[in-house]
C-alpha cells in the first residue's frame, strides 16, 4: 500500500504533441520518409517513457517518519529531520515542500507566512536504493506545539510541461514542544504560609511529630520530652528528637482564557504568569494543580494536571501550558470550578487568573467560607500581581 497520494498535472500542448506524433507516424507512410517515421516513433517513445515513469514514481519511495517529540523555549534553535528511502525508480530534479505551523519559523528571513504557516522547498534528488536525510533548520518563534503539516514531493515531467504531485497521506509523527516564556509576578510571599498542616515543607514553624527524620546533639533549649532515650544510651550522649517541617500547603491554579465565549486578549499573558508560579513551585517544593477552561478529550472535561511536586510535574504542567491552543474549544468556567469543587482532590489555596464573571465571584465566596483561602492573579503585558481575595462588605460585617 502506497504512503503518497499522487496527483498528475498535465498540460495540454502534451496531449497536441502525442496526436501530432502519431499524425506524423501515419505521414511518413504517405510520404515514404525514414526520418519522418523515426522522429514521430522517437517523440512518442518518449511520451511512453514519461507517462510510465510518472505512472510508477514514488511506488517505492518511503518516508521514514520517526515518532519525536523535541522541547524547547522561545528563541531556541532546532531542526526537522526528514528521512527518505528509495527502492524504485530515481527521482531526478525533483522538489521537497512542506509546511509548518507559526509556532517556529525558517531560517530564511525572506520566508513570509501564509494564513499561520510557513512553506519551504528544497531539491531533492534521490537514486535507486538511496537513503537520504535532509535537515531543515528552525528557530522557535512562539509558545505551542508545531508539527510538520504537509509533506508533498513535486516532481517535473520530462517535457517540463506540468509537474506530478507526491503527497504524504499521514500526520507526520515529529512534534516540537515550546514552552511558554515566564512573566514575573510579584507578591509570591504568599505561597510560604506559615499554617500548620501535614504537607512537608522546607521551611516551616510547625513540625509533625508523627514524621520524626532523625535525631540531634541535646541542647538547653530543648524540651525534656524531645529527648530520644534509645539514641542517647547508644551514643552516651543525650539526643533530641528531629522531626520534618510541615506546612498546610498545596496550590491549585484555575485560568480563565476566555471572557463570554471569546478567547481573552490577556491568554498569553495569564499562560505565562503561570509558567513563572511553577517554576517557584518547584524550587520551594510546594505541590500545586492546574486548571485551563479548554475541552479535553480524556475524562475530565477540560485541561487539567492533578497536584504534584518535583521536576517531573513541573514538566506535565509546562507541556499543559504549551499546548493550550487559542483555537480551542472553551469549556465554561463556572462549569470548570464546579467540576473542580464536586470531583477533583481541592487544594487549601486556590489561585484565579482571567475573567470573574458574577456567578464566578459567587463560587469563590462560597469556597471562601468554607476555609480555602482564594487568591486573584492580575496580570499586564510583562509583570503579574497576587492579591487576596476580599469577601463583600455585608458579609464583612455579618463574619
């Protein structure tokens, strides 16, 4: 089964040339003239010849797509690798175009984008029982996910009076990842709380007593109940106790990319505040979840990465943020944070970044007064502020 859709475009002066030819072959019957005979029987082997090359090309030509996945950030360089393997008749002259999306750009600043995408073409030659990679470099252009979305071969008729067209049948398997780039937000103080909880933190006034991490050299200060008895026999000298710091900690950020049912201006910039809170997250070892109002094809309806910590989650959530596409389809948000508070594992803080419709700030006060502490992200173009979420003055007054 063939990988190439193949089509054939002619032009007409062909069709004139092949009635000519065997005008000519029956004229020099007429006329008795050899060269006349022979250039018609020439003329029209060589309409065979193209018409069966251009029948059977490609046949056997094979587009090794490799399954790939590269991650980058804005700015960086990468490169399409494009192998190709020919085990039918030789390709001459021909020529390899494919098109990409926005999300990285050519080389070749000449090259302009046409309606989001970018085609370029490169000679191609390949021989019998050739393998050939070819290389296209590129440079990141902007958060996303680009793939190679057309992979056609041109090849030229031998009279140069029309081209055959090869065009891969399948979605090509190589991706590029790009991350967003991080805006900075101020005012993240308030991710080190200081409550006492069970999750363990580097840096905390509370200590589980039900995690102890190992023992100490007893000193003055030390309460006479933290004295390890086990420890201090065996090294004959007193031991206090150590046990880890725990804080009540865990995060969960909820962007709202759309205002009514438009995508809102300000994605980008909510996307890349993001991408700056979960870079600190990971550094201070705080564990967060992530919620974006955009349809999901899995089981949960829109997109959405559980709480965790570490280098491992902050990859899942960084690849969530870069695929966000603005084109999309927006699940409602007032749907999300119900989903979210009836079957999703909640979080003591909650983070809001986007559009706050009414029915939104009415969830928020409701989550409020069950004990999460709900907190709004204010973005601009290049910086992001936190601010805590502030309850209406009647229910000020009536607390």
């Amino acid at each position: 089964m063939s990988i190439w859709k193949k089509e054939i475009i002619e032009d007409q002066f062909l069709s004139i040339i092949s009635l000519l030819s065997i005008v000519l072959l029956f004229a020099s019957f007429y006329f008795q003239s050899a060269l006349v005979f022979f250039s018609a029987v020439f003329i029209l082997l060589l309409l065979y010849a193209n018409s069966f090359y251009l029948k059977h090309v490609g046949g056997k030509l094979l587009f090794i797509d490799k399954r790939k996945r590269t991650r980058h950030f804005p700015n960086d360089e990468g490169q399409w690798v494009i192998i190709m393997e020919n085990k039918g008749l030789p390709i001459m002259s021909g020529h390899l175009k494919i098109t990409f999306n926005q999300v990285v750009r050519p080389m070749d600043e000449n090259l302009n984008a046409r309606q989001e995408h970018y085609e370029m073409s490169i000679p191609l030659s390949i021989n019998y029982k050739e393998r050939k990679e070819i290389i296209i470099p590129f440079i990141t252009n902007k958060r996303g996910m680009a793939k190679l979305r057309k992979v056609e071969l041109h090849l030229p008729h031998f009279f140069g009076l029309g081209e055959t067209i090869l065009q891969y049948k399948y979605l090509t398997k190589q991706e590029v990842l790009v991350y967003p780039r991080a805006i900075s937000v101020k005012n993240k103080s308030v991710f080190l709380t200081n409550k006492q909880g069970e999750s363990y933190a580097r840096y905390s006034l509370f200590e589980d007593s039900l995690s102890p991490a190992g023992t100490r050299n007893y000193v003055n200060t030390d309460s006479f109940n933290q004295i390890h008895w086990k420890a201090s026999a065996k090294n004959q000298q007193l031991q206090t106790k150590i046990y880890d710091r725990a804080n009540e900690t865990g995060w969960n950020i909820s962007l709202n990319i759309a205002v009514s049912h438009s995508i809102s201006k300000k994605m980008e910039e909510l996307i890349s505040s993001a991408a700056d809170l979960a870079y600190f997250f990971e550094k201070n070892d705080i564990q967060f979840s992530v919620c974006i109002n955009i349809r999901a094809t899995n089981h949960i309806p829109f997109l959405y990465i559980p709480a965790g910590k570490g280098k491992g989650h902050l990859q899942k959530v960084l690849e969530l943020l870069a695929i966000a596409d603005s084109h999309g389809s927006i699940y409602p948000y007032e749907k999300m944070l119900s989903y979210y508070g009836r079957h999703l594992q909640q979080q003591p803080f909650f983070l809001h970044g986007g559009f706050q419709s009414d029915k939104a700030a009415s969830i928020f006060h409701e989550m409020n007064t069950k004990g999460y502490s709900i907190y709004h992200l204010q973005t601009t173009k290049q910086s992001a502020t936190i601010i805590q979420h502030s309850l209406p003055k009647k229910e000020v007054q009536n607390l």
